[in-house]
C-alpha cells in the first residue's frame, strides 16, 4: 500500500536529481519516506536521493519498491502548475501508479524493480577538504568553464586556505577561486581532481542557485556534493568519479 500527496515543486525537485543522470530507477518507499539511489550506465555518476516523510503533505505505505519511467513521471508532474498537489496511489491489483493533478487523472505503468539496474553502495571516503558553497558559485563556475573546455578542474589550497576551478581550453583558459571569506566554509586540505564537465553540468541544473551545497574534495578521488530539498525535508547526494590525469 502506498498514498501520497505532495506539492509539484518538491516532486520535481526530487525526479530531477535524479533524472539527469539516468532514464529510470527503483523507489524505496518506507514508513520513513522515499529514497532512490542510482549510477549512470558509464557508473561515473552517482545519485542518493532522501525525501522524507515530512516533505509530504500526507504519506502512507506499508513499504514499497516500486520502478519508475523517471522520462513519464516528470512530464506528468510537469503538467501540475506550481502550488498545485499531486495525489499518489499504488493500485495494488494492477501495480500502476494513479496520479491526481487538479481534475487530471493518470495511470502510470510502472516497471519491475528487477529489471532496473542494481543499487550502488555509496563509496565511503575519508576525503581531506570539504567546503560549503553557495549553488549559485557553482553555477558560475560551470558556465564559465563550459566556455572553453569539457573538463574540469576542482580544489583546494590548504596553505592560501582558497577552494578554485580551473578549466584549460585549446586556445582560453579559465581561473575561479573562493577564499575563505567568501565561502560559507572550509576545511582546508591539499585537494585536486579533473572531472567530466558534462556530469557536473548536469549535476548543476538540479542544484538550486541558493542552496548551500557541501564538496567534499580529494586528490584524484571522487567529488561529493551534497544539498538540501524540500526545505530542509530532502537531500541529494552526488558522487561523480575523476578523470584520472594521464591516462
């Protein structure tokens, strides 16, 4: 059994972390509210979503596992205007998810959880620098790196205690630091890793512009990003693996 109502901006806040990293995924649903966690089919990129009972105007379930079309669900939710809410149901007989929308009525074809990709483990990493930023920096440096390369490069100073990105085109480069003052915070240590600017840029449409998102940074290890949603109710963790230099 499962029923639940929820606003349409934090449904979508929610499909969309997840979305810009795979086309499907399972949905853990207990009584402590709704989680998914899934790798992209290269397993560089990976996302942890928490949505929490709380987040929900009303939530039910007897605890669920159920597969999703994310693709589906996030066009159907994108029909809700902003301060509408969405009812959810599980139809137990024909295992397809109803879906209210202001007099819309949709049935949802789910997907078997077995058929989807096994869930990873999050990586547990004892990583030396980790920063607190807001999204909107991350954005800037982003967009400004997307100008001239397809990777990117994010650390930290621990002697200068500044956090940077760097980015090395054929012919521009470009250079963003943050010391200290200007982030929301730092715990210096010497770090350094390239990554995919197209993960990061994905990663980066999900991430509100003033949501204090927490890096955790090491030398050719694995990025962690982590934010809140839903006022405080959610929260979004991404792994993204390095490009290792050199090879």
């Amino acid at each position: 059994m499962f029923t639940a109502i929820v606003s349409s901006g934090t449904l979508l806040a929610a499909l969309d972390s997840v979305s810009v990293l795979v086309d499907e995924c399972k949905i853990r649903l207990d009584e402590d509210g709704a989680t998914i966690r899934a790798i992209d089919p290269a397993s560089a990129g990976m996302v942890d979503l928490r949505l929490e009972a709380d987040a929900f105007e009303s939530y039910e379930t007897d605890g669920e596992t159920i597969g999703v079309n994310l693709t589906r669900l996030e066009d159907i939710a994108g029909m809700a205007n902003a301060d509408d809410l969405i009812n959810l149901t599980l139809e137990e007989k024909t295992r397809k998810l109803q879906i209210q929308i202001d007099g819309l009525e949709y049935t949802l074809a789910l997907i078997d959880p077995d058929s989807i990709r096994q869930e990873p483990d999050l990586p547990d990493l004892d990583l030396p620098a980790t920063i607190a930023i807001e999204g909107r920096d991350i954005d800037r440096a982003v967009t400004a790196a997307d100008m001239v390369s397809d990777h990117i490069a994010l650390g930290v100073n621990d002697a200068e205690e500044f956090f940077y990105v760097d980015a090395e085109g054929d012919t521009d480069d470009v250079h963003f630091e943050l010391d200290r003052d200007e982030l929301i915070s730092l715990s210096a240590g010497d770090a350094h890793s390239l990554f995919s600017l197209d993960y990061l840029k994905e990663m980066n449409k999900a991430i509100p512009k003033d949501a204090e998102v927490t890096v955790d940074l090491g030398d050719e290890f694995p990025v962690n990003l982590q934010f809140e949603i839903a006022e405080g109710n959610g929260s979004v963790t991404y792994v993204l693996a390095p490009r290792i230099q050199g090879n």
